[in-house]
C-alpha cells in the first residue's frame, strides 16, 4: 500500500491535472502497446513499480512481465509488455521507466560490488544515505541486488557514533545508559576510531564493531582483537574499486553509502509499437 | 508550504518513531551548537531546508545562515550555525545534509555547465528526468546554478516527441489539433528527427523546435533553416564535456537530463561543538 | 487519481461517518437503478464524476453512460443509468448531482459565451477565479465547454500584472529581469492600463498583452498598433452579454472570470426506479 | 486546524511550486502593505481566512484587522492591513481574496433574506446543497450571516424523502425502523408530498416536518393540522423574492438551497501600498 | 472509504516497509488457507474489517464470511475463510485480529449491557469517551451490540455540563444564547447537578436532561418532575452490574462510558492449514 | 512530528466542524485557567500530549507543567495548568484527558508489572498487541513505565513463530533462510512449543528464543539447556499477577501483551476555575 501512495504522488508531480500533449491528441479508444526493453547489462529491478503503477492509472490495462526481479538483462531483452490506451500509456512512462531505472541501477551497482568483493563470508550492506522519500524501494534494490539493509530508520537499531561520544562523552556510559533502557531486540553498534575507543567497545561486548576509514593495516590488526561473538563492520567512503583489498579479512559486513549515493541508472527504453496514420 | 511538507515526510521516514541512540542518552537540556562547512568548492543551494528542517523539528532552535543559495563556497566555509537540543540537531542532520548535498551538486553542475559553455546567448535547461518526489526542489537548485527549468509537468507546455507522431500520424495534423485545443498561455515545442520534419514543424510556426541526438554538423545546417521567431533547443544526452563545442550556434537552449540524473553531492559537513563530559 | 482524492474528500465531508437515514432503512441487498436525466438544455460535462463516483462508492456499481462530455442535453435526457445497492446509490447522489450540475453549468455557459461571441477567430478563456479546491475540474469544464484556458497556476506562465509594475517601477526592466530567469517554454503576459504601457510591451516584444477593463473605441485603436506576433486578450469584468460588441475585432482571446465566478449550475435530476426492472 | 488544511491546500492548487513572475522580481527584503477594503455593501465574513491565510505564508506577517465577521460593511471600508514581503503579499492574494468574497457573499444573501422574510419567528437555514469541499466554511458564513444551519451531514440527522420512501414502503414503518436505531440526541425529519404523508408523520409524532415545493395555500392549510410540538420546515427553490409571502405564517424554518447554490460574491478589492508607509 | 483509510494507516504502522520474518520465508505462489474461529462466546462484529483489510492488502484474496455483524458466536465457530498468499495472510493477521477482538468485544459488552438492563424502553447509549481515532469503528459496534449512539462529535448535539455552566453563570441564559443561534436539526441536552438546575431545564424545556452521577433515590425523585416530552439520560460511571436497579425506571436512556474505556477484546483465533514441509 | 499529526487526526475526529455548544456561548475574550490534577495514584505519561495539544489548538495558549513523563502522582497532585480561551480549553479536554489517561494507566501498569516481577534480572516488554493507531505512543508509555520495547513493527526484527514452521517446515531451514537475507542490525527471535524445537533452536544459535505459554516447571528445565549467549523470554497471557512466580529464573525478558491490551485508565480530572456569573 505504502508503494501506492508514492506512485501516485509521483505521478501527481510529474503530470499535474493533465497531459496538454497526449489528452489533445488521442482519446480512450486509441490504444497500443508499449514494450519495455533492456539497452545495457544488468540486473532488474521494478517489477512492482510497472505492475502497480501502470494499473494505478488504469485498472483495466494489460501487464505482462518477463522478466522478475533479481534476474540479468542484457540489451534487447524484453521486459514487460503493457497493453492499454495510447494515452495512459505515454503518461505513465517517464515516472515508471525513471524508477525502474534507478532501482535497476542500484540492483546492479550492488551485485557488482558483491562479484567484486568476491568472499562470501564479507556482506554488502547499504547506509541511511539513501534518496529522501525513496527509502523504501532503494533498500528493496539492494537486497535485490545481493546486497542487505542496514538499518531502515534511527528507531530500530543503535548505533553510536563519534558525534554521540564527543557530546556525551565516556564510550562505556554510553552503552551503559543505552542498554539499560532498548528492548532486547534491538542491536547496539559503535563506531570507533582508534584503539582505545575499539578497546572499550569490546569490553562492553556490543554487537557490532564499525571501523570507519581506517586503513587496511590497522583494520587487519585490530580484527585480531575482536572476540567472533561481535559483528565487524567496515565503512566510510568505500567505492566498489576498493572492495578487492578487503577479500578474506576476517569481516563481516562492508557498508557502502556509495550504493544509493551515486545511483547509475541502468539503461532501460520504452518502445510503442505504432499505429497506422488516420486518414 | 510544500517544502514543511516534503521535509516532514523525510523526517518521519528517516527517523520512524524516536531516535533509538540520542533519545536514550541525551535530555532537552542537553544542548549544544552544529556547525554546517563546505568540505568541496561549488555553489551553495539549500537556505531553506536548513531553516525549514531544523524549525520543523523545534520551533526554539537558533539558526544563523551565513551564506546564500546561489552564492560560492570553498571548503572550510561555515555556512550555517545551528543551537539548539544536541537531540534534535543530531536527528534531523542526515536529512537536512542529504538534501542540501545534493541540491548544491545539482546547482554546482549547472553553474558548471553555463561555465563550460560560456556563450551567454545559449542557456542550459533541466528536463522532467528529475527524482521523483523532488521535483519542486531539484529544479529549484537548476535556477540556483544559473540554468533555466524546461515544463515542470505535462499539463503546462505541450512537448510532441517521437512517440506522439508514430502514434498520431502527421506532425502538422497533431500541432493542428493540439493548437485548436490550447489556451494562449502555452507554448508548442516540436522533436524533430529528421529534415522533413523539421520543415514542417517550420511551416506549422510551432514556438519551439528541438533537435534531438543530433551531429554537430547536421545541426548547423538545420539551424539555418530555422527562423529567429522559433527557440531552437538541443538535447539528447549531452553531457558537460560536449558543451563547448555548441558554443557560437545560434540556439537557444540546450536541455541536459544530466543536470538531475547524474547527481554529485557536494561534499558538506556538520561538525558539532563538544560538550565537557559528565561527571 | 487526482479526481479519486478529490471525490473521497467530497464523500467524507457530505456523508460523515455513516448515513443515519438509509443505512438504518435498507440493507446490502436491497438493490435498485437510479437515473440522471436532464431537466434543462445545455452541455453534459461531468461523465467521470459519475463513474469514479459510484465506483468509488462501491465498485460492483453498474454504471452505463448514454452521454459523454460535450454532447447537448435537452430536457428529459437520460444521461446515466446506475444499478446496485440503493443505499449507496442515495448516499452518493447529493455529491455527484451537485458536482454534474455544476461542471455542466460551466460547460453550458462557455459555449454560450463561445456562440454569443460567434467569431471563430477569437477564443474564450477562463482565469484564475476558480472555487478553491476544484480548479482542475473546472478549467475542465471550460475546455468541454469549447473554451481554452489561461494559466493553470502561477508556476506556468507570467502574468504581469499592474500591482507588480506599482511596485517594481519599470515595465521594462520588469520584462527583462523576468526574461532572464525563466524557461523557454514560459510565456509572458502583461496586464496594460494606458498606451503608455501599451507601448513599452510592444517594445519589449512580450507574447501576450493584456488590455483590461477598457472601453471597446480605445480597444480599437490600441489594437492597430500591435503587431501580430503578439497575442491580444481582452479582460476584466466582461459577460457573456457584452461579447457580441467585441466581435470581429482583431483580437485573440477574450478571458472571463464570469465563467466559474457566476457558476449556474445547470439543473439535472437523479430518479430512483422504485421496485421494478427496467425492461 | 481543519481551516489551515484547507488553506494549504488551496494555496498549493493556485500557486503550485513557485511564483514565476513575483519570485523573479521581488526578494524578501521588499516589503509593503497590502490594504483588503469592501467595494460593495454587506455583511463580512472571512476574518480567519485573512489571519490563517497569511500567517499560513509566512508566520512574521503583521496583520490587522479592522473588521469583524458579521459587521456591516460600505464601499471604501478598510477590512484589514497587512504588511510583509511584497512576494507573500502578492501570491497569497487571489486565494484569500476570493475565498472572503465568497464567504461574505453567502452572509449577505442570508442576512438579506433574513431582512426579507422580516418574520423572527421563521428562520432561514441552509441546505447540503453547498460547494464540495468547502461545507464547513459556507455552513458558518450562513451562521455570521444570522441564518441557521440544517443538518452538516448524512451522519447527524435523520431526513426522509421521497426517495426513501418510495423504496422503503410505508412512511410509518420507515420512521419506525430508524427510531429503534437512532441514538436520543437525533432529529428525525420527513419530507412531505401529499396530505395523506402529512398525516402519517404527525401521527408518527416526528420532530420536523418539511413541507416541500408547495403552494401557499396548501401550506396554509397544512400547517394548521400540525401541533406545536413538531417542527416545520418549508423547502424547495425558495428565492429571496418568495420569502415575504411566508411572513407571519406558523412555521419555523425556511431551507434555502439558494443560499449556498448561487453566491454571489462580495466585491472586495486588495490594494497595495506600492512605496511609502502609512502614516 | 474512511474505513479503507483507516486500515492503511494501521497496516502500515504494524508492518512498516515489509514483513522481515515472511518476506524471506514464502513466495508469492505459496498460499494457503487461514481460518478465522471464535474462542469465547460474544457477538460478532467486523465483518468489513476483515473483507476491506484483507482485500486492501491483495485484491485477489478470496474471502468467506460465514458469520454477520450482530449474530452470536461460541467456541469453535468458523467466522471466516480466506485463501491467498501465506505472506499477505500472516502480514494482515495481527491488525485484522486485533480490530475485530475489540470490535467484537465491545459489541458484546453492548449486548450484556442490554440483556443486564433487561428494561426495553430503557436504551444503552455510548459517550464520547471512544479510542482516539477509532470513534467511527468503536461507534459502530455499540450499535451492532444493540446498544445506540451519543452525539458522534461536538458540532451534532448540544450538551451544556457543569463546566459550561461554572463558566458561563446562569443556566436559563446559556441554553437561550444557544437556542437562538443553533438549527432545527440539533438537540439541547442539559447536564444537571441539583434541583435548582433540574427545574431550571424543565422550565427551559430542554430536549434531554442529564441525571449525572445521583444515588437511586433521588433520581427516583427528579423523574417524577420532568414531564414526558423530555428525554432523561442517566450518566455517570455506570458499570454494567449497576444496570439492574435502573430497571422499570421511568428514564429513556442511560449512557456508559465503561462500553468504550474497559475494552474486553473478545477471544478469538487465526489458524492455518499448514502445508506440506518442502524438500 | 508524528505526535502532531495524530493529535491533529484525533482533535478533527472529536470536534468536527466546530463546537456547537462552547462556540455558541463563548467568545475568544472569555478566557480561563485548566487545572489538571490526580484523582489516582501511579506514574504520569503524557507531557507532550498537554503541550503539543492545546498549542496546536491554540499557540498563544499559557502551558505550565508540574509533573514530568514517569514521575509518581498522587491524588490531589496538580499535573499542569492551562490559561486561555475558555472555549479552547474545553474542546481540547477531552482529547487530551483521554490520550493521557490511557497513557499514565499503561506506564503505571508496566511500573507495577516491574515492582511485582521485583527482580532487576528480567526486564518487562510490550508486544505488537497494541491499539491500531495508537503504537507510537503506547510503547513510549511502557518505557516512561519501566518497561521496553519489543518489536515496533514487521520490520525491525525477525520472530518465526509457529505459524511461520507449520507453513514453512524445517524450524533449521527457516533461520538459515533468513539469516542468509537479513542485515547484520537485526535479530532473529524463534518461538518455540517443544522441546525439539527448542534444540534446534539452540543450535540455531539464534538471538532470542521465546517460551510460549509454558509451565514453569518446564520453563525451569529447558532454561538451563540455553547458553548464556541467547536471550530467553517468557511469554503468552502473563498477568501481573503471574509475575512473581518468574522472579528468580535465569531469563531476560517477560513480554506482556496485558500491558497494551488491558488498559486501566488512571483518572485524571479536568477542573476549571469559573469566573463570575455576567450580567
């Protein structure tokens, strides 16, 4: 339901009260199809998006999806045929083939990532560094991709960070006044940035140790020094080349804002299958 | 208004039902002084988000601006001084910095762009390809860098593609059937693709004609053939590299789907201002 | 899916929480027809207010349209004919009767408005003067009605009007400053009370001039001096009665706030068939 | 709180995303006053309008209002100041504008009916007849105007008609089912065609009568057989013009579409201070 | 349609933006069949909860109500079957559930309260003292339980409390300033303390006088004073073991805020057909 | 935000359109002062309800509060005064009594809960069985009580339960199938029924096992095969009565749905200081 009322105030932004171009031009009887094609390699992502928002604007348009989430593409693939009015038709597609692309894109941007860390016992996780209002679908593209969620909101896991520190001030009171007060299903992290701090955190046993851009022979030593029973986590600026050097560190998760912050829309078209000229 | 409520909704969805971390260790009478810098040089966009964002969330915070949309800054900038609760500057921080980030990318790209093209005879326009849900303000942050907003949604200027004319048939008949319909407010822009459409979309005196993923070559000639009482606009995935070389034609608008589909964030930071620790 | 928010509004606000009148009277299965016929001549806009109205309501409805926007109506008319639960069919008609009868009214009056005039070279425009909350629908009417509109909002087209020029000072450099900034597809209108004015908009080769509120012998001598490029609209305070005196005069568009400032509705019926079927 | 929603969204219809001609000729530092005055006799009403209006826009706005719902109001009267950015000023003057037009029209057709009927004992009262969307607005201009209100929805009130009736069967048996339901703090009214109706509800021992669309006389000699303890309601196309020939009759309550179903806006005018301040 | 609204709202607060327990469980083509079975004796009320939830969440579901609003269950009852995806059916079942066990609990509650009266001319009536924004619902199962509704919000019914009075002096005064400026269609119910106030409400001939918080004897007392044209409530924490003394009293309604504050949710279960363990 | 919005939906649901008693006897200079006191012992929970409600209603409002959110009360206790308009006053009362009356009931209950159970080794958690709607704040109530917070929705933590094993089989396969999907912020919860179950559980190495409705001789046994690495917690129908038989048992966590499903609302009353009567 939640993708519903994003769809219509996509559609609401994108065509106002009417479309002065296509609502002069045909009317309900003029109908097509519109093909939905791949032009660059990838993985999809948006069956959802075309099925509902395609029947949002029409609830007697004819959908047929060939391609489901997760999948590759390559170019020329058929994706989806959509069967209705011209008009619905070149109305709705500049909001679906814009989300399709970006959810593709970062379906495709993280199962890169995942072929380039190329371990599989090391995560890729996305950040809350997502786009304001999409946060939603752009987590979903992520595990679409391979990928898994960080937390969805600052309500549902702890995660203390150098700001939390420097105002509050010791690391163990934190945790302290924190844990006194969660419920038991929620997880406390700490990001720490040099020994002494990693120390404590370790100390407190939490459950998630972030090292934030910190190089790769101080992440390797102090790995070493972390019990398994905490969860090690990888951040900072990491960009989908980096990822090699990290293969068979003893992590478990590297997280990447990159993955929702620099979104490559994968390339995707919308083909109308024309009619005849009226006479 | 719009802006309240586009904020309020990003808020809601990034921060769910408390703050998990900062409501567990700090009170309101914890508080302190966020300083939001520029860490990149580019043109600063997003005045009202930090006011706006920061009002929402309590009405008692203190906010000073130091610069304003559409002005330079380099890095080291302070650009903004927020006091208030610790609690609410650290709540509403990911938002307010995703927002300005990107709408300062946005308005640096297109002041880049005007830049690399320096002919002040020519402007750079956005598209509709803008993030869905942000619309309003992505093409806000385009003015703020200089370039000029193409439609704003279907239903304000009437834009006949490609598709339009597989569909309909003849191009004079649809700007015919079009025109009759239109109020007097609205300008008629035509994609051509070729010389015997661009010759009609002439003969039909439409407002405006775009040129469409075409050589530099062919453009000059067609040019030519155009009259000054019609804009002549060039688009097609042009991106801040190719512009120099339209530089000197005499066109009138280049549109760049790239000004909002390639978004740079421009690099920001807030830094908070330690307390003491507690005893 | 705008006119569904709008409708579901329209329900809520006129229906409360339950209609205590035939919600105690009759149950699910008690089912009848309920005709909309006309009681007076004129042109029928309203065929999806019927159709999302009821479907809305309950979307088993059987719902059969005998008239379609546009079409003249004449007394006895039957315009629609909708099957289901009596219930919802008494609890939508004030709604749907109210709205028809309106839209109806303002498509009826455009087209008197178009044949009083009877110049096929000038068109009747609406304004901005529209009941807040249902502009959409009624700039609609005035397009079913044979009119065309002027902006949809203040973000489409610029409208210079006299209370700008008060306060900026030159009509010239208002133009310019405003040229400047916005987009090509944007149109530029200005509102002018003398020929003094008259002159700079000529000069500053505007698309629309405004002549507002002006007695037709001075109408006639401005009109000479503008050239064609520039499109002429005659405003302020006209009715349908005055139209015919404006008639033949070289002039484009002719805006009457009238059109949804003095809305007759026009007077349609709703009949319910008691027990029997319609054979 | 219900006002403010709506203002919102009345603004947001008719400003939608920015103000293309004064947010390009006017920054916030370009203040002045903006003076509402009455152009034409009658009773104001829209005090709230005005303040939740501007305040809405911008929460600095200074605004003083020298009128108050319900006073009377002459040409060249001063209704209210208000002083701000000359932006705010400008783009949030239609809406409000229209909207106490309309308001104070609706209280001065009820006030002239009032004046009209001249009976104390008979009081006018609106209907549902109302513009959709703005019930609660027009419901209360009704009240400023010294009329009544008749039930705000489906959901307050009992009202048989015909129609129910005509499905239901018996008028006895109708009031009878509804009353076995209805909580005591419900009204239940019926609307009476024929004598023999008109005797059922009384002998029902209803609490309003409404005797629709008939002729003087019958009413005269219907209202005779009705005791003291029921309410009566005279309905149906009542004009102003009618209302005399009730005068002085034993009846309580006259319903008039009419007051909701034709307004007629009051001329009022906004008019700006273009430089100096008042003194 | 408000109902609909409603159920999204809840939904969406419990499921957030997706179920992380079934989501990776079960695909859209397991499905399964989920029985909804009443483990207590009660009246059943929710039959629109389950359809119009269940349907909001996929329209496909294939749902079968075997029990109606108002009929009694005991245990081991099958109220419903519906047929889907596992996913919907496990992700809608906590707020459909949880809906319908409150629903049906005050529906029962209603009926005891009813059966405990034992006194058919004595009705049981609701307050307004409903769950923030469950009135409409909470409401609707009153009257399912036999029971009727109070006013359904301040602007349907007049009652003049204590407070009222303390603040605005004089009794007669209060109910004369309203009565002047209130329609036909709503009731004046005065809420009275001592004599004085009782005989000052009969003598105002009030609509309903409410007996609020008084001892046995005493009300016997009063209601010997007021003549039958007034409608008496009895209030005032009443529980349902109170009932029977008010038994043959001569009073007409009794209002219990206890059949919306002490919610008994009424017992019942969701179980599923489990299917086969896969290989 | 979110607090706003509620109250917002919650005052509009209790109002209306507008209050037809206090408005028709009140004008915005009558103005008075609230007491809001303690008629019952137990904690307080709902500070923000009194503020943000009555500045909602009216910002100018005088708000001054003795008691904070989780401090004792006691009969007789003054909580806040409110100085305003009278008619404020009293139409935000009972919204406002409500919401924090079923609040203080709910933290008081979760304080007793925690003083039954008396040992600081266990700690008392919510469910999702909360009001639909109402979550936010009744989980917020049971921390200001002393308790925590289970799950806040469907997607913030994994709980198989047994519906998810019948559907699904292999309880092993299950956890490995979601382990495989999920972030590393989040924690997976088994319920389990036997003690098979609880083996596989254990070698699972899940996060949390839940004992659903169980002896406690067997909760005794099975508790001693859990290492301490995975939380325990007892659940299923526990009343505070049942609480101080767990006091002692090496667990974590006792969660209650009693603590949202039965709420006792703690009385607190409204009382207003009268002025003196007008004349």
């Amino acid at each position: 339901m939640k993708l519903k009322q994003m769809l219509t105030d996509f559609f609401n932004e994108d065509i106002g009260d009417y479309d002065v171009t296509t609502d002069h031009l045909f009317n309900e009887h003029d109908r097509s199809e519109l093909m939905i094609t791949a032009k660059e390699s990838g993985i999809f992502c948006g069956e959802s998006i075309i099925y509902e928002g395609y029947t949002l604007l029409d609830d007697t348009m004819h959908i047929e999806l060939l391609v489901r989430d997760g999948e590759n593409i390559t170019p020329g693939d058929a994706i989806a045929y959509i069967t209705g009015p011209i008009n619905t038709l070149l109305k709705g597609e500049r909001v679906i083939l814009n989300m399709i692309q970006r959810l593709s894109g970062i379906a495709t941007t993280t199962a890169q990532a995942v072929e380039n860390l190329n371990d599989h016992h090391i995560r890729i996780s996305d950040t809350r560094k997502t786009t304001p209002g999409l946060r939603m679908l752009e987590k979903y593209a992520v595990r679409v991709g391979g990928g898994v969620n960080h937390r969805l909101r600052l309500d549902d896991a702890v995660l203390i960070k150098d700001n939390h520190i420097a105002f509050f001030g010791s690391i163990q009171k934190a945790i302290h006044q924190i844990r006194r007060q969660i419920g038991h299903m929620i997880k406390i992290e700490v990001e720490i940035d040099d020994k002494e701090q990693l120390l404590k955190a370790i100390e407190a046993d939490v459950d998630v140790i972030m090292i934030d851009n910190t190089d790769i022979t101080t992440i390797t030593d102090w790995v070493k020094l972390i019990p398994d029973s905490i969860t090690i986590e990888l951040s900072g600026g990491i960009t989908p080349e980096d990822l090699s050097q990290y293969r068979g560190l003893p992590i478990d998760i590297i997280s990447m804002g990159y993955l929702t912050h620099h979104i490559q829309a994968l390339d995707l078209s919308a083909t109308h299958q024309p009619i005849k000229e009226r006479v």
